[in-house]
C-alpha cells in the first residue's frame, strides 16, 4: 500500500511540474494572440491575396464570417464550425478589388462576436 502512494505523489509531483500542459492547446502565433475571452484578429491590417485570421471563441458553434465593403453591404458571407478557443484560419482575398474592407463573426443568432478592418492592396 505504501508503494502505491509513493508512486502516486511522485506521479502527481511530475505531471504538476511540467512546463507544458497535458491537454494541448493551438500553436497561435504572436500576432494573432487574442487576449479577451471572443474576438477575431487579422495578422496584418493590409492584404494582397490572403491572411491568417484567429477567431476565439467561448463555446463551439457555427459561426458566419461576414466581409462588408466600404458601403457595409455584404461581398463575401460563409458559415462554418468553429470550436471553443482560438482558431487559426485563412481568408483568401482574389476576388475582391482594392479598397477597404471590414471582416465580422457573427454567432447563429447574427450576433456581432468581433469585427477587424482589413484594407485589399
């Protein structure tokens, strides 16, 4: 019996020492770090034909990336699963012209979760 709560505290003492946690988390780069619990970050505010987007989340979820223009009218809209915490995405950019943009997320009630400016070089 003694060996057995010796191995568990040796046990308990290694795994809480560790630098690195047991559940693994997404590698973010620095600059998409997001420090509020929800929110939607761009690597860079200018872009040519695609970026690296973080969105964060609370919960799990479908969620809408909306793209508006200048006008706040609606160029690009797409839907997708996205889970709890942040998520590395990309958004490809050819097919809009040059001019300034806004990118949301939006939850499945239309929500605004976080909304980033973005300008098309």
């Amino acid at each position: 019996m003694k060996k057995i709560i010796l191995f568990l505290v040796v046990l308990v003492t290694i795994i809480s020492c560790r630098k690195t946690p047991l559940i693994p988390q997404p590698d973010v780069p620095n600059p998409l770090l997001i420090t509020n619990r929800v929110g939607i970050k761009l690597e860079s505010p200018f872009v040519t034909s695609e970026v690296a987007m973080n969105v964060k989340l609370e919960t799990s979820g479908n969620v809408t990336i909306k793209i508006l223009n200048i006008s706040n009218r609606v160029v690009s809209k797409e839907t997708l699963y996205a889970n709890s915490g942040d998520n590395i995405l990309k958004v490809y950019t050819n097919a809009l012209p040059p001019s300034a943009y806004r990118i949301g997320i939006y939850d499945k009630n239309d929500n605004l979760l976080g909304i980033t400016d973005f300008n098309k070089l």
